[in-house]
C-alpha cells in the first residue's frame, strides 16, 4: 500500500509540474528555437500575433538575411525618464522603409542627449541596405529593438483591450489601431516623447513638455505626443481609448504622410520639401537611399 501510494504521489507531482511548465511557456510573447540550419531562428507566434502577421508578407522569419533584435525591455531596464524618443514599427515588417529610417535619425541627430528607441513589433530586422549599420556608426543614442508587447500594456488601462480581439478582429486598420494603443501607453509609462515614423524632426523638442502635434487651427494630432511618465492626460486617454475604442506656426517637426499617401514613391533625385528636409535633417539615410534607389 505505501509503495502504491509513493507512485501516486509521483505521479501528482509530475503532473503538476508538467502544468506549471506548459502555462509559463504559454506566456511567452515568443521563443527563439534552432533550425535544422545552424545560424537561423524561427518564431513561435502568440496568438494574437498569428493573426495580426498572416498577412504580411514581409515577415519572413528564417530567411538569411535577418538578424535578430534585442528585446526593448532587457536593453531599457525599464527606465522612467522624460529622455525617451519613441518611433515605432507596428506592422510586422522586418525591412523599415528609408523614410522610416529617416525619422529615426533626424530625431537622434536633433536630441543627441536623448535615446532615440526604434522599437519593431518583428523579432527581426533585414539590414541589407546597411542604413542601421551606418546609423550605429554615426549616432550612438539609437537603439532598434523589438519588444513584449504584453509588458507595455501591462498595468495600464488597455491590457484588457491588448488582450481581446477587438482592436485587429473585422478591421483593415489592425495596425494602426495597434499603433495608437502603444504609443500612448509607452509616453505614460516610461515617458519623454512619441513621434510617427513618417515625421522629419527640424529641430529640437527639448523645451517642450507635455504636449501634443496641432492638426489643425482647433484639433490636435496623435503623431506627436509628449509627456511626462504618469501624466493624468495621458491617463485619462488610456482609459478613453479601453472605454470607448475609438481610432482617434513654428513647426518643430514636419509630418508628410498619412494612410492616403504613405505608398505614394517620392522621385530620390528631386527638390521637393521632403528632398530638402531629407538632406539636411537625415543625411545618412538619404545618401544610402539615393544611391540604392530612384524612390525616397
């Protein structure tokens, strides 16, 4: 009867810590497993991630050329501080456009004394044209990484929205829904600044605090948050957003694109403001995309 009763007792305890294992792996954003190929990594995908990536296909997980990115999170110490520059990737691309690329370094280059956080909603990033390579070597304030997404949201008013499948589910705007959740939960949470990746920063923001980007002569703008970490604006935006979902001169930044124009190609080799700008306030990624490319 004892020896019976010690295989039972076995038996529970295997169970249990078989349980215990599967639901911590279960809440993992993503794990990182070999190939059969030395050298390459594949992603197991989180549910909500399944569905937000199946269509897009530049995300391509094994292929030669990707590398893999540090987590925001283990790179950031999850550091309160109004120094932060956020811009983000929010589809699942491995391959920022160079306009992308463009706004980070015109941000970096216009707060040398802030760091610039490139964050990629894809675990990878394909540098064939080189421009983060050349960025790393120029500026040192740049950080491109990739991030748990469940930690953002985590104990801010829209985990429970982050968490259902309203915000991606019957909708052709999933990505940009998942855009203004995040950008508005980074500012609160950590602080310093939010900015679109398809903004050219002109001069520094330094001396502006707790603002918001000017639509128009009576509206505000999303492309341009910032904020001190836990401001109650912010806040109460979090929880306007969780509530109700909805997808919502002296110029320091110039904002040219929006979900009407930002697949419209720019001619590289002419003058208009955008070549300007692009010349002057990211030189290295234009003189990269010029000499790759007939379009900007």
């Amino acid at each position: 009867m004892t020896c019976r009763t010690g295989i039972k007792l076995l038996a529970i305890i295997i169970l249990v810590t078989c349980l215990i294992i599967s639901l911590w792996t279960s809440s993992l954003d993503y794990r990182m497993t070999p190939e059969v190929a030395p050298g390459k990594t594949v992603e197991i995908l989180v549910p909500w991630k399944k569905q937000y990536c199946a269509t897009d296909s530049a995300y391509t997980p094994g292929s030669d050329t990707l590398q893999n990115l540090p987590s925001m999170q283990r790179e950031m110490t999850t550091k309160v501080s109004s120094e932060n520059i956020f811009l983000i990737e929010s589809t699942c691309s491995s391959h920022p456009l160079y306009r992308s690329w463009c706004s980070v370094e015109s941000w970096a280059a216009q707060h040398p004394e802030k760091t610039v956080w490139f964050i990629l909603v894809s675990p990878f990033i394909d540098d064939t044209t080189g421009v983060r390579k050349s960025l790393f070597s120029q500026y040192s304030n740049i950080k491109i990484v990739t991030s748990n997404l469940e930690e953002i949201f985590s104990e801010t008013p829209l985990w429970e929205l982050f968490n259902s499948d309203k915000w991606q589910r019957g909708t052709s705007w999933a990505k940009i829904n998942l855009s203004d959740m995040l950008r508005v939960a980074l500012v609160w949470k950590w602080g310093g600044i939010y900015a679109d990746t398809d903004s050219i920063c002109i001069r520094s923001t330094s001396n502006l605090t707790d603002a918001v980007g000017m639509f128009n002569d009576t509206g505000i703008n999303n492309a341009i948050l910032i904020g001190q970490p836990r401001h109650k604006v912010f806040r109460m935006l979090l929880e306007d957003i969780q509530k109700n979902f909805r997808l919502f001169n002296g110029s320091y930044v110039l904002h040219f694109w929006n979900k009407l124009t930002m697949n419209t190609p720019v001619n590289a080799k002419g003058h208009s403001i955008l070549n300007t700008a692009a010349k002057t306030f990211c030189p290295v990624t234009y003189n990269i995309a010029t000499l790759n490319s007939n379009f900007f």
